[in-house]
C-alpha cells in the first residue's frame, strides 16, 4: 500500500512539474520542454481598440482600462476556452514577448494593421514557437491543429499550400521556416506583405503541413470568398465544408479600419447578442 502510494505521489509531482516547464519562458526551458509529455504549443493572438471604438466605454476586461469591440472579445473568450494556454498580445504587452521588436504597435501607427500583425506574429513565433491567430479568429473547432504544430516546420491554412492564409500560421521556435520569413517580411515591410509568406514557400523546401480553405472558414459551398457584409447580414452563411471547419478567418483588417463598420465596433454586449446578424448567432452558438 505504501509503494502505491510512493508511485502516485511521484505523479503527480512529475505532472505538476510539466505542467509548470510548459509555461516558463525561457530558452532552456524551450529545449527542456521539447521532451515533456504534457507540452503544448502556446496560442498567441493580438488586439487593439480601434481608432473608430468609442473611447468613453470604460469597462475592466483582460486588466485592461478599456472595453474593445464586443465582436473581438467574444472571440478572445472562444480562444480563452479552447486554448488553454493562450497569450493576448496588446500594446501594452508585446514587448516582453519581442523585445527586439522594430516598429511600435498601437492603433495610431502609420503603419496598416495588416502588416503589423504579421510582423509581430513572426518575430513572436520565431522566439516561442505555437499558433499564431490573428484578430477576429472565430475558434469553431481545434482539432488537432496544436499537435501538427509540434510536428511540422510551418503549419498554414487557406487557398493552397503556396497560397496560404497569412492572418493564422504555426511552427516551431527557431525553425529554418521562421527564421526565413521573418528576416524577408522585416526587409520588406514597407511594401505589401501579401505575397511574402506565398514567395518563401514557393522558394524553400520546407516539412509543412496545410489545412484547406475548407477549415479556415475564407469560402462558402461555391467557392466564392466570405466577406464582412455576409457576417453581418441575416443570411446564413453556407460554409464549404461544415464537417472541416476550424479557426474562422475574419477580414479583421477592413472591421477595424472601415468606418463604415463603426456601428458594429461600437454595439454593446446585449445589442450584439440581441441582433440576428449571422455572425451574432454564431457566436451564440459556440458559446
């Protein structure tokens, strides 16, 4: 009897101590942590209030002073109940992730969202490894998503393998993948970062593992792309493939820059959930 209870002892102390390696960030502990059993890659994602968010709303959320749009933080707490180990990247925050990070991230850069994103997403990849889920990401359903993460050079999302969604990627700290692409997007980012992600997989041979468009909710049953204006309309949106669907990509970009969005950016909780948008129901649903 006391072996049994010896053995569970050991356990259960080995489990806490995985579980406590897995949230330390430090380099040593990175390498430690390729040989723990209960490693999972962190999920990172990245919010701002927008420069069209009503500023005089000021509610605590995430230890923050001010409330972001409901749509955004609904999607935070999708994240937050599906990935355990996720990080809200602000800019308050992101330092202490990239230090060396080159440009500023607030709402008022003179830089697009877009680009900036992107940036931050390679240089926190390159130092931490994991997911990285832009804006807006609507986490229908996981999967196996983390795993593969912990398998592949680079996991990607979208049209084609050389043609993928930039806006969700995965890979492994350090990897020959992360590396190239952060270099190249830092050497290019005053230019248009579209292409960038296609051309380094066009032009490196890297182990990578792809999801189809059918899991990143971009296109409907034919084949034609999903905008705002279907989200926020009353008709349901009929997704390619229902059965694959993952991590919805929501042009988050136009949401938050287009003031012809500012009334949805603005609604209150009740207003949001009460609406029949089908993005409304949605959210209701998974939550």
């Amino acid at each position: 009897m006391e072996k049994i209870y010896q053995i569970t002892l050991i356990l259960i102390v080995v489990f806490i101590l995985c579980k406590v390696l897995n949230k330390i960030n430090h380099p040593i502990f990175k390498k430690i942590n390729k040989f723990n059993p209960l490693s999972s890659p962190r999920v990172f994602t990245y919010i701002e209030i927008p420069t069209n968010f009503d500023n005089e709303k000021k509610i605590q959320l995430l230890s923050k002073n001010n409330d972001i749009p409901v749509f955004f933080k609904f999607c935070l707490k999708l994240m937050k109940s599906q990935f355990s180990d996720l990080v809200i990247l602000t800019p308050q925050n992101y330092k202490k992730y990239v230090k060396d990070f080159p440009i500023k991230m607030c709402p008022s850069s003179e830089y697009p969202l877009r680009n900036r994103v992107e940036l931050l997403s390679a240089y926190v990849l390159e130092k931490n490894g994991g997911l990285f889920l832009s804006p807006g990401t609507i986490v229908y359903d996981k999967k196996d998503i983390l795993s593969r993460v912990n398998e592949y050079d680079v996991v990607t999302f979208g049209k084609s393998r050389i043609y993928p969604n930039a806006s969700i990627l995965g890979c492994e700290a350090n990897s020959d993948f992360i590396k190239t692409y952060k270099t190249i997007l830092t050497q290019q980012f005053l230019k248009n970062t579209r292409n960038i992600l296609s051309n380094v997989l066009k032009n490196n041979t890297f182990n990578q593992y792809h999801y189809s468009d059918e899991y990143d909710g971009t296109i409907n049953e034919r084949n034609t792309l999903i905008t705002i204006n279907d989200y926020l309309g009353n008709t349901n949106i009929r997704y390619k493939n229902l059965n694959n669907l993952a991590l919805i990509s929501v042009p988050y970009e136009e949401l938050l820059r287009n003031s012809q969005y500012y009334w949805f950016n603005n609604l209150s909780d009740e207003q949001f959930l009460n609406t029949d948008m089908f993005v409304s129901r949605l959210m209701k649903k998974l939550m």
